[in-house]
C-alpha cells in the first residue's frame, strides 16, 4: 500500500512536469512560428520549417518526459506487459500509419510537392503528417489532369498495399501522345511533315533536359530511352488515316502544350486545301462513280 501511494504521488508530481514541459514547449513553436518563419519568402521554405519545428519538439519533449517516467513505471512493467498486446490489437491502423510514415520519410517514395498515383487517388502531395498525407486531387471529370480542387487525406498504411506512381521523381517528364485522324483523301505524308515541324516547334526543347535527367535517374533506376526526340506514327483507322504525335511533356503543362499543339495544327493545315480532318463516317463505295475497275 505504501509502494502504491509512493507511485501516486510520485505520478502526480511527473504528470505535472510533463504538462509544464509540454506547454513551454508549445510556447517556444508559436513564438518560432510567428516571429522566424514569416520572415522566409517561399511558401515550400516555410512549410518546411514548420513540419521540421513540430518533429523537432516532438523529439525534444520524448527525450525530456520519458526519463521521468521510466522510475515510475518499473513497478507496473507486468501490468503494461498485460495491456501491451490489447493496445496493439486496438491500434493496429495508427500503428501501420505511423510506422508508413517512417517509410515515407526514410525510404522516399514520393515527398510534398510531387505528383502521384497511388490506388485510385491521383494528384499533387501537399502535406505529410504521421498518420495520413493529403493529395491535390487531380483528373477525374477534370481534363489532362488538371486539378479538382478537392484535397483527399491518405492513410500512410496505404504505402504497404497499393502500387505508387511517381510523375516527378528521377525523371519528370512523361510521354503524351495526340491522335490526329485525317481523311483518306488527305495528303497524309505532307500532313505527317506538318506534324513534325509543329512538335519540333512546342516540345524539341524539352529533350535535351530529359536526357541529362535520364542519366541522374540511371544511376538509381534502370531507365532507358533510345530515342527522346518528338515523333509521328501512321496508322490506319476505320474513318480514316491517324497520325499519331509522341513527345514528352511536363506532367503539370499538358493541356497548355496540348493546346499550343492543337492551336498550331489548325493554323498549318488550313494553308492546305489536299489535308482534311476527319469524323466517324460511314462510307458507300461505287467503283464505277469513283473510276475503279471492279465487278459490275
């Protein structure tokens, strides 16, 4: 019984100097936080600072607390040996959450400001917290993966369940492809050209920085391109020939080089009179109206 109000009292008295300890250190965040990290320019430089201050004082409150507590708690090791595993039972989801965090942060398989899929939820990472990290949602009824405006919150544990696709890292570029479907009647060898001309014109430039980022990205990953420079493929559809464009694009442009391509296709192919675009048609032949030889 003496052991026992000896413990309470000397609880009592660690439970205090937790409180005091943790609000001192509160106080010294906010005044970090108000007075220090206004003064950064940047938006990325702030929200930094501000996530590493939290860790830190975190971190400096668990090495100044546990101490205190361990002489208290030697006399209850059997009754924590007992809760322990209800505990881990009751919290198996915060705990696979926490220690996805870790993961995240130790192993990197994405970090704030990337963009990336994950299950069905695609977007740009905004923040990073121990239990779930929030995503700018992207796509959806929303055109070339611009955004929605909705923020969706992710459970860390995802990170050991689902595949992840990361646009930005080692190489920020992706390939995109514009299908462009003319008529049969159409020149399509000088409408490839004009194609060509049209990309060498809104997206050459790109290939030289991909490149020098293929070769940073090659010494982690097996990443290997043979060509990088903007081509155009042929191919035969039911409504017509279709000249398809492939060239790299910044994952966060593609509507806006999308649309100068588009911009720049129409421009060139009104000078010609023999280059048409074309629609799903249905088609009726005549080989005698159109001067072929065929059975009557």
């Amino acid at each position: 019984m003496d052991k026992l109000i000896k413990f309470d009292q000397t609880a009592i008295t660690d439970l205090l100097v937790s409180i005091l300890i943790i609000v001192l250190l509160w106080l010294v965040r906010r005044m970090f936080l108000r007075y220090v990290i206004d003064k950064f320019d940047t938006v990325e430089t702030r929200y930094k600072w501000q996530k590493s201050s939290n860790y830190i004082v975190v971190l400096i409150g668990l090495i100044i607390i546990v101490p205190f507590w361990l002489g208290s708690l030697t006399s209850l090791g059997t009754f924590l040996g007992l809760i322990t595993a209800g505990i881990a039972i009751a919290l198996k989801d915060l705990l696979v959450n926490l220690v996805g965090w870790l993961f995240i942060l130790i192993r990197k398989p994405f970090k704030v400001g990337d963009r990336i899929e994950i299950g069905k939820v695609k977007g740009d990472v905004i923040d990073l917290r121990i239990f779930q990290f929030s995503i700018m949602e992207i796509g959806g009824w929303v055109n070339a993966e611009q955004s929605t405006g909705r923020i969706i919150h992710v459970p860390n544990g995802v990170v050991f369940t689902e595949p992840q696709a990361n646009y930005t890292i080692g190489f920020e570029y992706i390939w995109e492809e514009i299908p462009i479907l003319l008529t049969f009647e159409s020149d399509w060898q000088k409408a490839k050209k004009v194609l060509q001309v049209v990309l060498e014109r809104n997206a050459l430039h790109l290939s030289d920085d991909a490149e020098k980022q293929i070769k940073e990205a090659a010494k982690k990953y097996m990443i290997y391109y043979k060509k990088l420079t903007p081509i155009v493929y042929t191919s035969i559809k039911d409504s017509g020939v279709e000249l398809t464009m492939r060239f790299l694009c910044h994952p966060r442009k593609r509507r806006f080089t999308e649309e100068l391509i588009f911009e720049d296709i129409l421009k060139e192919f009104a000078k010609y009179d023999d280059i048409d675009l074309a629609y799903p048609t249905t088609r009726y032949y005549n080989n005698k109206t159109e001067g072929k030889v065929g059975k009557k």
